[in-house]
C-alpha cells in the first residue's frame, strides 16, 4: 500500500440509512425531476418581500436549550433580516434519523440545514430531485458579493453533488477541536508538557495516580472520548494521510494499516486504565461533565469552550484551573491536529419551492454571510448580550443564554479562522493566548479526505458493514478479541470485490476533487 500526505477531519461510519435510503429512491423519484420547474399551484408561495418579512421554514441543529424565538437575540436577528423564522429545531444526536425520516416522508421544509453534505441518504435525495441546484442562480456570485467574498477556500465545492451545487454553506472556522489537557495539573506535579503521544501517555498515567480531585479514590479520568477517536488521533497517526491500494484505490481512512495502529495504542491506554470503562456507550454531556467537574485529565472538543469550562472547573472546587491545548506529534511525525474544512453542511433548498422565492432566500442567506451579520451571530446587541472590555467584547449573561451554537444556526455566517478558538465569554487576554495556542495549526493540521469525497459504490457498499466494523473497533480497543484477529478482520474487509470497486470510485471523486 501506499501512502501520501494531504488534507484530512474525522471519518465516521454510517450506522443507519438503509431502510430510508430506499425509501427516498421511491419517492424523490415519484416526484420532481432534476431541472423541472416547480409547480407552483399546492407549493409555498413566495412572499411579497416589498417591506413584509419573508416566512421561512426550515429544518436545523438543536446544539443547547430550545431557543425562546422571541427573545432579544431572534427578535433582533428577525428585524436585521427582515425575515420570521419557523425552525424544526432538531436535537444534534437525533438529526441523522430525522433527516433519514424527513427525506423519505418527501415532506420537506423550505430549508434544510444539515452538517453532513455527503451523507448518503441525502446524496440520493438530491440525485432524485429533492432539492434544487443552486448553480445557475449563483452564477459567477455576482449578485451574491457576501457569498463571493466571505467564504472558506472551496465551500461551494464541498456543497456539490456531480459537479453542481446543491447548498449554501454553513460557515465555521477550520481550527476547532483542541486535544485538551489540565495544564494546572502538569504544572502541579511537575510534569513537562507532552510533546509526542509515548510522553502524553506518561503524563496521563501520573495524573491518574495522583488522585487530583482529592476523594481518596483512583478514579481520575485519563482520556475521555466518546465512540469514534478524536481526530487529533487520527490525524497524528497519519490516518487523513491518502492511503492507495496497489491497484489505486483510495481506501477508507479507518481501514489503513495506520487506524490499526492507532487501535493498537488506545487499546494500550485502556488496558492501563487511562480511559474511560464506559467510553463506547458513554454520551457526549456525561463526558464533559467529568471534565468540568475535575474528574477527567484530557478531553478532545472545540477549543472555543475552554474558557467556559475553567469557570465551571473553578466553581466545582479547583480555583486554579487551566486547560491546555497540546500540540503532539505522532509515531511518524505527523502533527495530532484535525482540522474541519471550514464548511459544517449546508442550506439546501427544497425543490417545491418557487423559483422567485429561491432568490430571494439566495439574497437571505447573502446577508448572513456579512461581517455585520457575522459579528451579531457571534455576540448580539451591545449592552444585551455584551459589553466591550479593552478592545474585547465579552458576553453578559443573557448573552451567555442566548448566543450559542445553536443561535449560529440559521444563517450562513461570514468564515471567522479563529470563530471556534476563542470564547465570547473570555477577556482579550485570555483569547489572545487562546489563539497564540494553536497559531499554526491551520498550517500543520489535516482534513479527512472520505469526507470530503463520495461515490454510489462507497455509499452501496460500506453500510453493510459499518455496524459490524464498529463493534470489532470497539473488542479491540477492550481487550475482548487480539490485535491479530482485528487485523486479519480489516484484511478480510480490504479483501471484499465491492470494498475494492468503491475504493477505486473513492480515487476517482478524489482526483475530481482536486481538479486533476
């Protein structure tokens, strides 16, 4: 096999989508083609937007408590937009099946807004002419010059489907996740900060001796992930590195000889009693409540909560709390940093809706994507939901409650390359210090290549055996079955004619990718 380096962010299995791919198939294909005009009769009208606010309906991600949408935030996002918001608020573990649901009922809202733009269900949805191809309204982006400008490189080709796009994008910064540690606790036990994952492991170890939450037991946290390795890992085991069978097909990153590597190692961690015994049936908010309660050493999540989460950590009995995010190198010398591409998903635009309205959701969506827009997504009214300290605006209260992931959701946003690394609710200070943290990983960091890339075989063929392959990741890393049988059962994968066809359509889509 071989191996080149490139961009790389976490690949993960598909576990459910069968039963309501097939469904979309059926219906999508009952309905509208690709390139028909709507019927207009029976469909949502377009509004008269000469001055009256434009209803729009749409389906997103619920990331924190339902939002009052007639607090000060949405009432003021409402009239900035000239816009009334209906949102089928969705909460973020639940939005894979009720995407799964909603495509398949054909009942779609006027808007979309999903994170995953290679999902196959929604793939399939598209190719049947659920949603309509933005391409030719777009044009050159002329009549759209937020949407020219303020974009990550290649959102818009992220958000396309055989060369025509199908979404807008929704904007977030290519550095996010942080492979976080308690610098206060290195510092307290005089442990050098780790550099490489054998001196990270050695670091762990003492942390979890050390009884550092003072309750007399040994039951300090080491690494705590849930389900799928952070893409720290993954990328400092060189799992985003392109990795080419003999014959040329690009295979799944969490089939490559170094993902078994990478198994091997936590499969090490956990026999040293340095993660979680729960970690794979673990819920993301049980995980960051150990770490916010001092009970946890290391976590990999958005480096945007750490200021929020010292101040939980410091309510919770340690006045000197300090999260790290340490830059480590792996065995090969690739640097444990993932990255995001810059685009989480998309807005995607049902097909019932009229053409005339589409433009004028197009010219919605143009707007969010303003730096003025932007700066209110990310921090809403001066002297409501903050007030300016030495140069930096920090969140209030209510802006606390009200300016959130969530209330990010339904606007494109302008790209912001540190949006996800400091904290609205940290002074200049510690933001500065934030960022100087992480300065180079956008440099040094990778992007996972599957998803950025898709093909008909790959979305055929690996949801046979996802769940499957799941459960074997999990065994290993357990100690329930040996490495030697992990290994000989990623062989056996590798192996399989309809992995091998994907994996040539998988090189294909990624040489179309890169213009080659």
């Amino acid at each position: 096999m071989k191996n080149t380096s490139s961009k790389g962010s976490s690949h993960k299995c598909w576990t459910f989508w069968l039963a309501a791919l097939m469904t979309v198939v059926m219906l999508a294909g009952c309905g509208e083609q690709a390139g028909e005009k709507p019927q207009t009769a029976g469909g949502p009208e377009a509004e008269d937007t000469d001055g009256k606010p434009m209803t729009i309906k749409m389906f997103a991600g619920l990331y924190n408590e339902i939002p009052d949408m007639n607090n000060d935030y949405w009432k003021e996002w409402e009239r900035r937009t000239n816009v009334k918001l209906d949102v089928e608020w969705v909460p973020s573990g639940d939005l894979d099946t009720k995407l799964d649901l909603l495509l398949a009922s054909g009942d779609l809202p006027e808007v979309v807004a999903y994170q995953n733009p290679i999902r196959p269900t929604l793939i399939t949805a598209i190719q049947n002419g659920a949603f309509w191809d933005l391409t030719p309204f777009l044009g050159d982006l002329s009549e759209y010059p937020n949407l020219k400008s303020n974009l990550a490189p290649d959102a818009l080709k992220y958000l396309s489907v055989e060369g025509s796009i199908y979404a807008v994008p929704r904007s977030r910064s290519r550095i996010d996740g942080g492979l976080k540690i308690r610098e206060d606790w290195l510092k307290q036990l005089d442990i050098p900060i780790p550099t490489d994952f054998d001196e990270y492991k050695e670091a762990l170890k003492k942390i979890v001796d050390a009884d550092m939450d003072g309750n007399g037991k040994k039951d300090t946290v080491g690494l705590l992930y849930i389900n799928n390795p952070p893409a720290s890992f993954q990328a400092g085991f060189g799992v985003y590195n392109p990795t080419y069978t003999d014959d040329g097909g690009l295979m799944s990153p969490s089939l490559t000889p170094q993902y078994v590597e990478m198994v091997e190692w936590l499969r090490g961690l956990y026999a040293d009693g340095l993660m979680s015994k729960e970690y794979a049936v673990m819920k993301e908010s049980q995980a960051e409540e150990l770490f916010k309660t001092n009970r946890a050493a290391s976590y990999g999540r958005p480096i945007w909560w750490d200021h929020e989460w010292e101040q939980a950590m410091k309510k919770s009995g340690q006045p000197d709390a300090k999260i790290l995010n340490v830059t480590l190198k792996g065995p090969s010398g690739n640097y444990a940093v993932g990255l995001e591409t810059g685009v989480a998903g998309g807005f995607y635009i049902s097909k019932k809706v009229p053409e005339e309205k589409v433009k004028q959701l197009l010219k919605y969506f143009d707007q969010t994507a303003s730096q003025e827009m932007t700066d209110f997504a990310y921090y809403g009214i001066e002297g409501v939901h903050y007030t300016e300290k030495d140069g930096q605006k920090v969140l209030t209260e209510q802006g606390v409650k009200e300016v959130n992931t969530t209330s990010k959701g339904a606007g494109v946003l302008a790209y912001a390359k540190w949006g996800k690394v400091i904290s609205a609710s940290g002074d200049k200070a510690f933001n500065d210090a934030k960022i100087k943290e992480v300065e180079n990983y956008d440099e040094i960091g990778k992007i996972d290549h599957y998803r950025v890339i898709t093909s008909e075989g790959w979305r055929s063929t690996w949801p046979k055996y996802s769940d499957e392959y799941a459960s074997m990741v999990t065994k290993a890393i357990v100690g329930h079955i040996p490495m030697e049988e992990f290994r000989a059962y990623v062989d056996r994968l590798n192996s399989q004619p309809d992995i091998q066809e994907a994996y040539q359509q998988m090189a294909e889509a990624y040489k179309q990718f890169n213009g080659e």
